[in-house]
C-alpha cells in the first residue's frame, strides 16, 4: 500500500463541514488549509455554498478533480459511505476522524470491519478512526484544533507517530 497520498496530497477533499458552528472539526480542517497550508482543499456540503468564499461543492463526484486525500469528519455510519466514495471515486487515502468504531463495542467492531474490508479490498491508505490525523508543515493539517489553540513546530527534521491522541 502506497503512503504518499495520505503523508504527502497536492489535493484534499473535506468532508463533514458545519456552515453554523465555527468550531465544527472539518470546518476547522478546511479552513486552515485553505489559508495556510500548501494544498488544494475542497469542502463538500450536502446543499453546496459557500464558507468565507470558498466554494463548497454538494458530492465527492462533483469535485474539478479526485482529490488525493478525503478528510472525513463526519459520524460513523457516513463515514462507511465515504469510505465506499473513495474505492468508487479511487481516492487513494482518507483520514478519519470521527469515533464510533471497533472502540465502542460490538456493533462499533462490525462497522470498523466494512470499513477495513472496503480499504483494503480497494487499496485505500486510511488514518484513523477516531485520530487527530496528520500535521505536515508546510503541505498539509488535518488536525482539528483551531490554530490558534495549539502550538505546532515548524517543518524540520524529526517525525513522530503516536497511538494515542494525548501526546
């Protein structure tokens, strides 16, 4: 399985934006890559629109491009369709960063299995469920803390992967 796409997108597509709530996580997401990061973000929105001028588009399909990364913030049962979306649409990597998976029991466990099965049936690289996701200056943020709430060190040489969404 090839990582690139999940570490390293020219594009992304967001998933499960609030167009009331300015703290909603793919909201967040969409926003500060838009104005900070390197990469080419889309937001998707059931209804289209637009948020502080960014064009939001009403399905994955309907994008100018397939985009190499779908961050989904979205509830679980969504985040299988989504999922289902990316193996469709051949969206090679996704973060996931909703919860309600393999961690809260036994029905949790049956939808983490569909959801491994579409990735790996498909060749899908997946990040999550229920991650902060990938922090990668100056590319990309999938982080869902506003950017003013956390401090984030500036690109370099060092990488750190983590189990645990406390570190």
């Amino acid at each position: 399985m090839n990582l690139e796409k999940l570490f390293k997108p020219k594009s992304m597509a967001v998933v499960g934006i609030s167009k009331k709530n300015p703290l909603s996580p793919g909201r967040i997401v969409m926003l500060k890559n838009e104005f900070e990061m390197q990469v080419k973000v889309y937001g998707i929105y059931p209804s289209g629109g637009e948020i502080e001028g960014i064009p939001l588009y009403e399905r994955l399909d309907n994008l100018p491009e397939i985009p190499d990364l779908l961050v989904i913030a979205v509830g679980p049962d969504d985040t299988i369709d989504y999922i289902q979306n990316c193996a469709d649409l051949h969206i090679p990597a996704a973060v996931i960063i909703g919860g309600g998976f393999a961690e809260t029991g036994i029905k949790g466990r049956k939808r983490q299995e569909t959801l491994e099965k579409i990735a790996f049936d498909n060749d899908i690289a997946v990040l999550g469920p229920n991650c902060l996701g990938v922090y990668s200056p100056p590319l990309f943020d999938t982080i869902f803390l506003p950017t003013e709430r956390i401090t984030k060190p500036p690109k370099g040489s060092v990488a750190l992967i983590s189990q645990s969404g406390g570190v």
